[in-house]
C-alpha cells in the first residue's frame, strides 16, 4: 500500500512540475502515473549502478554529479513515455530537483 500512495505522491509532483514549468508537459494523470512509475523503478535499478560508475566524478564534484545523473534519467523516461515531454537538459535538471523535493516532502508524512 505505501509503494501505491508513493507512486501517488511522485505523480501529483510531476503534474504540478508540469503546471508550474514551462517545459515540462504532462498529458494527463494516467501519463503522469506511468511516469512516476517508470522514474522508481529506474531510480530503484539504475540510478545507484550509475553513482558506482561515476564515482570518482561525484566525489571531485563532491556530490554535485548526482543531479546530473538525476538530470539524464529525467530526460530518458520523457524520452520514451507518450504524453510526458522535457524541452532541455537544464529544464530536466531543475524539474528533476523540483520533483525530488516535492516526493521527499509528500513521502516524510506516510507512516
């Protein structure tokens, strides 16, 4: 039940991600679903292989590498999913720390 009210929660940030920002669009609930979906399942799987690839990069960077990396996974799902669509990479980057913050707020109150 808390994994569904999750997914709930990233796609009510990504619906007012695309709201709020100009080059974010989501088409609609069951668009921004799949896409909070897709983003856990790949967050969950590829994110932490690609922070133990880029490794040395994230620690000269002292962390910082790891928005980027939120940037390009951002970027990929919009790449595939139908109805959800990213202009740039600075588009993807902020929307990404926008959303990030949002699920993490909406995540901190379930129980």
């Amino acid at each position: 039940m808390k994994i569904i009210i999750k997914v709930l929660i990233s796609a009510l940030a990504l619906l007012i991600v695309a709201y709020f920002m100009p080059g974010v669009t989501v088409d609609g609930l069951y668009t921004a679903l799949i896409t909070a979906l897709i983003l856990g399942l790949l967050n969950v799987t590829v994110r932490p292989i690609l922070i133990v690839l880029t490794l040395p990069i994230t620690i000269i960077t002292l962390g910082l590498f790891i928005f980027i990396i939120n940037a390009l996974i951002f970027m990929f799902v919009a790449s595939f999913v139908d109805g959800f669509t990213v202009d740039g990479f600075v588009t993807a980057l902020i929307a990404s720390l926008i959303v990030s913050i949002l699920s993490a707020v909406g995540n901190k109150y379930i129980k």
